[in-house]
C-alpha cells in the first residue's frame, strides 16, 4: 500500500514538532537535531520537516512512498509514462534513510519523488543533482530543488 510523502522546511524545529504532534495527534516516529518525521496511518502519510541549509522554508517536496519493489516498479512506469524528464537516482542516502528512489518535476516545477525505503541512515544525507528536472534548482536543498520562481504577469 502506497504512501503520501510531503516535505517541509521549518524555521524552529521544536516549536514545529509540537504543532504537528499537536495536529497529528501522534508524536514524530523519528527525531533528529535537524530533522523529524511522522508515520501517520489515518490519513497514511510520511510526513517531514526538516531545518538547515538543506531545507527551503515552506513545501519543499511531495513524493509516494510505497512498501516493496513491485510497487516501486509499478510507480517508476507511470513517472516515464508521464512524459517529463526522470532523474534516477537509484540507491541513495535522504533524511536519515536508505532509499531506492527517482524524481520528477510537474509542468509548473512541483518536484515528487518515487521511493522505497529499505534502512535506515545514521547521517542526513546528500542532495541529488536535480538541475535537469527544474530550470531554478536551490543550491544546498534537502533532496529536492525550489520551486521555480512564480511568472508575473505584466498588463499596463
């Protein structure tokens, strides 16, 4: 069964811990200096937030977790099918954990990423280069680049 992951940068970690234990009703299943995520079954979501230079304020990222490699599989098909460009990442270290994963970016730049999770990680990790996915990616973000800065219209 198939994840909603979301991603989010904060400004104070503590402070955001207790308002989404808070919202949740549920503390965080793992807590880190600069990180900290919940396992939510109701609504079944892997929600993070994250401090630092690896963290844009506000929605960083979304993504579908799923639980074993058929599913993996299964969602890497549609990523292709979706006619954008896919950066496979392959096995790689993201947010204390150990994950098989792959990124794509929606027409507007909103970045998913596609992930199985198979460990654990005693380090954050390192960012991907997502520049091919994103013509605005951010400089030292946590697994996924900014998003692309909002088009302004003009009318005189």
């Amino acid at each position: 069964m198939k994840r909603l992951h979301v991603h989010v940068g904060v400004n104070e970690l503590d402070r955001s811990i207790g308002f989404y234990s808070t919202l949740f009703g549920a503390e965080p299943t793992v807590v880190k200096p600069d990180y900290a995520k919940w396992m939510l079954d109701d609504p079944r979501v892997n929600f993070a937030i994250s401090t630092g230079q690896h963290a844009a304020k506000g929605i960083e990222h979304l993504g579908i977790q799923v639980e074993n490699d058929e599913e993996l599989a299964e969602v890497y098909g549609r990523l292709k099918d979706a006619d954008r460009p896919v950066l496979e990442e392959g096995a790689t270290t993201c947010c204390y954990a150990k994950s098989e994963k792959s990124w794509i970016a929606d027409p507007d730049g909103v970045v998913w990423e596609a992930f199985f999770t198979n460990g654990e990680a005693t380090v954050y990790g390192d960012s991907p280069a997502l520049a091919a996915l994103s013509d605005n990616a951010a400089e030292n973000a946590c697994c996924a680049p900014a998003m692309p800065a909002p088009k302004v219209a003009c009318c005189k």
